[in-house]
C-alpha cells in the first residue's frame, strides 16, 4: 500500500484509492489532490493488497480495470464488499469505469454485456463518444459548471443495470448508463476522465483492445480533445471533492 502524505497523518482525513490494474491510476484527480495538499492513500489490489475500512476515510474512490465486477475472486469480492460499507456508511464515492460497475452491483444492480465493445474516442462510424446530461446530470453539482454534452474516452465492454432508486445523469448513444449516482453521495463514471497523455501512451501498448486501433489516430484526437477534456475531468474532480466536503 502507498501513502501519500500532504498534510497531517490521520486516517480519517486520508482519501482512499483502490487501484485494479497499475497502469489504471488516478491521472488528473490524483494531479488535484496533490495541487491542493490532500492526503491520499492507494491500494494496488492487483497485487493482493487489502482494502483497509472505507468508513475510516475521508472518501473512497475505485478506478477501473480489465477485470469484471461479475469476478468471485478474492479481490473482487473484497471490492464489492467495501464499496457497499462505504455507500451503507455514506462515505463519498466515486467509481471510473470498473469502478462504477462494482457501484451498481455492490447497491443491488446488476452488470452485463453491453452490445459493443466501446474503445477510444470514436465509434465504428468515427463519431466521437459523448455524454449527455439527464434532467437529473443537469441539477447535479457534481457537474456544475459544465456543458451538457461532454467528450468522453471509453474502454469497456460491460454495462450496468441499475435499479429504481438510482439517478442517472448521464446517457451515451451506444450504452445508455454512463454515469450513475446511488444515494447522496455516490457517483459511477463509466468513461475514463481521469486520462492524461502519459496514461494514453501506457495503454495504447498494453491495453488489448486499444492495441486493435491506430495508435496515431487515438493520439491526434486526444491532442484535439486535451484541454478541453483535462478542464472537463478537473471540473468534474473538484466538484466531487467539494461534495465530500475535502475542498
């Protein structure tokens, strides 16, 4: 486990992050924590490090991963069993790809198949991925300050069903679910918002998926979309920690 100390070290102030692939870490959050002193603390459960109590924390936040919230493994069940105490307690949540996933299923939802594998920037008609603000998005502080219809990078081939009680606030043309709230505090993102172009690079060479795209059309796009997109994630970021009430 690594700890990242910026301020005092307590516990109860510590921002929790569970990492389920290395090179799947927290990107342009991880730049607004360190920006602004907070103290955080990562979990590599791709190597079989426990998940400490999410209810001694500040927040707990869950990044994405090649694996399924389906999985029985050991690390998986860990991970769903510490999202539900985490949303049980109320402790702010916010779940990236995978993460949103395990939201949904930990709160009584349910994952599945989505009908086409979503990878990239663009779709096999080479339109660009979007998101498009629900009523609900639209109300939502998480995206103040925001446009209603945001570029978005996707890697996934599952989506989430979630259930009657849960607000969705953000719709995609090829999977409908794109960002999820449970209860007053719990946000699931399924795109990648938190990329940056050193992530990018890492990807594009390990990622099997992305391995299946021109490299070099996957960086012109993100060179076009970049500060667009790095305003649209730190935006997104900061509302969400102000929420938790940490900014």
């Amino acid at each position: 486990m690594h700890i990242y100390l910026f301020k005092t070290p307590n516990l109860s102030m510590t921002v929790l992050i569970v990492k389920n692939c290395a090179r799947e870490g927290p990107g342009t959050l991880g730049e607004i924590l360190e920006n602004n002193g907070i103290e955080y603390r990562i979990v590599e459960i791709e190597h079989g490090e426990e998940i400490p109590d999410p209810t001694e924390h500040e927040t707990l936040i869950v990044m994405g991963g090649p694996a399924s919230a389906n999985d029985t493994t050991k690390a998986m069940q860990q991970e769903i069993a510490s999202t539900e105490q985490a949303v049980r307690a109320e402790v702010p949540y916010l779940g990236i790809c995978l993460g949103m996933q395990a939201l949904v299923k930990a709160c009584g939802g349910r994952v599945i198949r989505n009908p086409i594998k979503e990878v990239g920037w663009k779709d096999l008609q080479g339109k660009r991925f979007s998101l498009e603000l629900t009523p609900a998005g639209k109300k939502d502080p998480i995206f103040e300050g925001l446009e209603t219809t945001l570029p978005i990078f996707h890697l996934h081939g599952e989506t989430v069903e979630p259930t009657d009680d849960m607000q969705l606030l953000a719709t995609g043309k090829h999977c409908r679910n794109q960002v999820v709230k449970v209860g007053k505090n719990a946000y699931g993102f399924q795109g990648h918002l938190e990329l940056t172009a050193t992530m990018l690079d890492t990807w594009l060479v390990e990622d099997d998926d992305l391995k299946q795209l021109s490299a070099e059309e996957v960086k012109r796009d993100h060179v076009a979309l970049r500060e667009e997109y790095e305003s649209n994630s730190k935006k997104v970021f900061t509302n969400f920690l102000r929420t938790a009430g940490i900014l």
